[in-house]
C-alpha cells in the first residue's frame, strides 16, 4: 500500500513535470524506442556549467583544505583550462582527455575544463596500478593524460602511448598552470557543443575481466543530472510542506571518488543546479568527516554504504553537532537492514538513504528514502521519477509480474551508449526494446518497490567497488607457479563482501599466499587483491563443463568465513 511519502511523490511529480514547468517532459528516440526527456535540459555539460555558475556566480561551491572558490571563480578557472586544453596541447571536439588524480578543487575544473574545451572526460580510475592505467588509456584512446603527480609515478614504467601533462593541487592557477590560458575556447564551444556530441567514459568491471569504457553522450549525462535534481526539487518541496526544510545552503561532503559515477553525477554535477556547497576530504577517515559535517554545517551525505555505518558507531560521534545534515545517503551496494536502524538511531534529526544506480544508466535507477526506507529497508526502493522505466525480465526478454524474480532491468534516456570499441558487449547488455540489463536478479513488490536479490554477473561489491572475479584471476594465472585458480566474494562487517582466492600450484612449483599478494600489488589495485588466501594441495573440483565448481570451492576452504 502506498506510504504518504509515495503519494507526494506521485503528486510533486506531476506538478514539476507539467506544461510550462521546469521539468516538462518531451519524447526523444533512443536505441528505436521513444522514451521521456526533459524540455527545459541544458543542451550540454558546458551550457550547464554557464547557465548556473553565471546564477550562482557569488555563491561558495568548493571547499578544499584552505582554498574557498565562488560558483563564479570556478567557472572562470575552467575557462582558463578550456583555452589551455585546446591552445597548449591541441584538444579537439570528441578527443578523449583522461584525468588521473585523487578528488580536489582542480580535478573539477579539469573535468569541467576538458568539457568546455569539446574533448570527452574520461575518468580514469585512481586506485589503479600503472599497468591498469595503461590499459584503461589505450582502451579509450586517450590522446592526453591530466595526472597528479602519485599517478603520473605509477604510469612512468608502463607502456603509455599518450602524452602525459601533470597537474597539482592546491591554488588552480599555480595546480594547473600546464593548462591555463585566457582565451575563448570555452565560448566558441557554447555554439558547436550539442546534445548527441561525446561527453564522458567511465569504466566499469564486469564479468569479463578487463575494465570496459562506458561512453556516454551529452543528452545521456546532462539527462542523468537534471532526473536527480528533479527529485531533490520533489523532496525539498515536500520537507518545504512539512516544516522540515534546511535554513542552510545545500552542502554535501565529498568522501567518494569523482570518477566513479556516484562522485561524479548525484554529488559533482548536481550540485551546480542545486547551488550546493562541496566540501573535499582527500582521503576517508570517519572523525575527520563528523568534524567537518559539524564544522561545515553539511545539510548531505553520500557514500559507500559502510562509511555512514562508521560515523554513526563512532565513539567520538557525541562531540560534534551533526544537526545540519538531514540525509546519509549511500550507493554501490545494499546496507544490512540492521544498519539503517542503527544510522537513523545514531542521526535521529537524519535519514539515511539508499540509491541504485550503474555506471551504465549514470546513475540513476531506484532511490528508497526517508520513512520508507525505515519501513523497508531491504529495499533499494522505487524506479526514480521521472525519467526511469524499470522492468524484471526473464532470459527471453519477456516482462515479469509482481513478485516474480529476474533480472532488473532500465531504460531511460540517461543510459550510456555503448562500450567504448566492444560493439559485441554493447549487443549483449541491451535487449531489443532498449532495456539495459543490469546483469542482478530482483523482484519488484506490489508497491513498486525493487529488491536485489542476487547477481548474474561474477563480481564482488567491496564497499562499492566493483571486483571482476575473472580480472582478479587472469592476474593470478600471470604467475608461472599457478596452475589453477578460483576467487569468490566471502562477506566482510566493514565492506560489506571482499575477495578470497584458492590456488593450486604447478607441480614442483613453490608459491606461498604472501607471495601471491607481493605479486599481485605489482598488476592490480590493491582493493582487488584477495584478502584471504588459500593453497590447495590438489586440483580444484569441477563441474561437468570442466569449469570451476565456484560454490564447492567456496564452501569448501572459506567454510570459518562463510
């Protein structure tokens, strides 16, 4: 039965969404199919950019250590690195410019500079090893690499073909002085930039090893960003109606990597619209963010699921005044139903959140909230309005009934294009009607409401973060003792599941665990490696393909884990 926040919702819906309003909806074909978009959407990530720094211009957007920039002195600083992209290093409409750096003040205002200047943002993970980097870079082919000065070192024995600028942090004009030039690139772009052009690739972990680019177009991302503030507008609008809304500026704390999605739609870019307040921490750490969520008077929080966990069972969490922030929100991975009574105990003038979202529907999907996420916290909540259609099918395509369990299922107008030079991957995560398929199993409730209850894909989620079993295991079989090899996610209280490994060497062949790890730090991030490993003394069981009994194998050496 529908809660009374559901039936706000529906009716706020419909109010901002009517003729004549600012998110009035229009039909647009993507992928054959027509789906709704918005009317009034900014035709580009860079007319975003303009249209609301220029009417926040002398608002406080980013907060980083000592440095304090306006909505405006943001702006004119990605200006600067627009004309500093094209006129320095040559960068053309539709050329892919990678970033590689930790989150601050000028990681932004290079993506925001990168973008102005027509090239495509890609978001290179920051955790990788050089030989990742090197692999994502060439995937995408990244003619210039922005690297802050740790990623610039990793990548220096590695086989990078692109040319390599590196960036610091701190004061823009001295941080990205490499970059910088007054000009106006950035304006002549405004005319050429259109909705169709290349904006972003972003890469994700599958189930078939090596990362995939997920490319996206300007109509895809900017869509993504106006579905999240058109709800912030809803749920303002109710909080408005019921006396609760914040007296302060927006604020929202950045504790999440900007190039995961997550850092870089709902948190980044929705804050422009939303003339919110960023706050940067560089590295997570619980009390430091309780100091600045009281310091700061951070009204928003966002983060893996077992970040808001830690503050709320901090045992200095009393000493600060947390008031100001009505929402814990967290994305990449469900919370353990035990954890939301314990959030909502911890912040009782708060509510923790939850939201579904890929990388491949940037962002958006499902979003449970407020009381209804008390009321049902297994729950990953309602298909996001009012953009997303979500549907459970089964193997054949065929739409699932109430109740029934398939895999879950999106489509919207914010979906990403394809994945960057694998057409045949692309194929395959859409169905004919335009549905992208997830590749987790749920089933959606009489109320409308998504639960996942299992994955199709072979990956493990730690602390929302993507694992590619098969990634985690092709870096083990580069090792000439390992004759045989199975990884597996085993469940973990702080993150949630993390990644266990089984091996068995070639005969003769000498290969202790600690060993395998030192081998491992050298090829793959260090949240990828195996937190617990195993040798087996014999060949590990099979199925009747000859593959991997994963289960048995699981159930047999990580038994005392399980």
């Amino acid at each position: 039965m529908p809660t009374e926040l559901d039936k706000d919702i529906h009716r706020f819906t419909a109010a901002v969404t009517a003729p004549g309003q600012m998110f009035e909806l229009k039909t647009v074909e993507r992928r054959g199919v027509e789906m709704p978009a918005f009317v009034n959407a900014p035709p580009s990530l860079a007319h975003y950019f303009a249209h609301f720094c220029n009417e926040k211009k002398d608002v406080l957007f980013l907060v980083d250590g000592d440095l304090r920039l306006t909505f405006g002195e943001v702006y004119a600083a990605a200006t600067k690195v627009a004309h500093g992209l094209a006129t320095f290093h040559g960068v053309k409409k539709g050329d892919r410019v990678g970033i590689a750096a930790r989150n601050s003040a000028n990681w932004m205002i290079a993506y925001m500079g990168t973008l102005m200047a027509g090239g495509c943002a890609t978001l290179l993970n920051g955790w990788w090893t050089g030989e990742e980097l090197a692999y994502g870079i060439d995937l995408c082919g990244c003619s210039l690499i922005l690297a802050d000065a740790p990623r610039a070192a990793r990548m220096e024995d590695a086989d990078i073909k692109a040319k390599v600028v590196i960036f610091g942090h701190g004061e823009p004009a001295t941080g990205l002085s490499e970059i910088w030039a007054d000009g106006d690139t950035a304006m002549k772009m405004l005319g050429e930039l259109g909705p169709s052009d290349l904006a972003t690739i972003l890469y994700t972990s599958g189930s078939t090893g090596h990362p995939k680019g997920a490319y996206s177009d300007h109509l895809g991302v900017v869509s993504g960003t106006m579905n999240y503030v058109a709800q912030t507008a809803m749920i303002l609008q109710i909080l408005t109606e019921r006396g609760e809304a914040p007296t302060v500026q927006p604020s929202a704390l950045v504790a999440v990597p900007l190039f995961h999605v997550t850092g870089e739609i709902p948190l980044f870019l929705q804050s422009f619209a939303l003339g919110r307040k960023l706050v940067l921490m560089p590295k997570w750490d619980a009390r430091e963010a309780l100091r600045l969520l009281d310091e700061e008077k951070v009204t928003y929080f966002v983060g893996v699921p077992l970040m808001s966990y830690e503050m709320a069972t901090h045992p200095e969490r009393d000493q600060f005044d947390l008031s100001s922030c009505k929402s814990f929100a967290a994305g990449g991975s469900p919370r353990p139903p035990e954890h939301v009574k314990k959030i909502k105990d911890a912040f009782p003038e708060g509510f923790p959140l939850l939201g579904y979202g890929l990388t491949e529907t940037n962002a958006v999907g499902c979003g449970n909230l407020n009381e209804n996420y008390i009321a049902k916290p297994g729950s990953t909540g309602m298909a996001s309005k009012p953009l997303v259609d979500l549907a459970i099918l089964d193997d054949d395509g065929n739409k699932l009934a109430s109740g029934a369990v398939g895999e879950v299922c999106i489509r919207s107008v914010c979906n990403f294009l394809g994945y960057w030079k694998n057409e045949d991957a692309t194929k395959s995560a859409y169905t004919d009607d335009a549905y992208f398929r997830t590749g987790d199993l749920g089933y959606v409730d009489e109320d409308g409401y998504l639960f996942i209850v299992d994955r199709k894909k072979d990956i493990i989620i730690r602390g929302g973060e993507n694992i590619s079993c098969i990634e985690v295991e092709e870096a083990i079989y580069a090792h000439e003792a390992v004759a045989e090899c199975s990884v597996f996610g085993v469940p973990d209280e702080r993150f949630g599941e993390i990644p266990a490994a089984v091996y068995m060497t070639h005969p003769g062949k000498d290969l202790t665990p600690d060993d395998l790890r030192e081998f491992l730090a050298e090829h793959i991030a260090a949240f990828k490696i195996p937190a617990h490993v195993f040798r087996s003394a014999d060949h590990l069981p099979r199925l009747g393909t000859q593959k991997v009994d994963k289960r048995t194998v699981k159930a047999t050496f990580a038994k005392e884990l399980l």
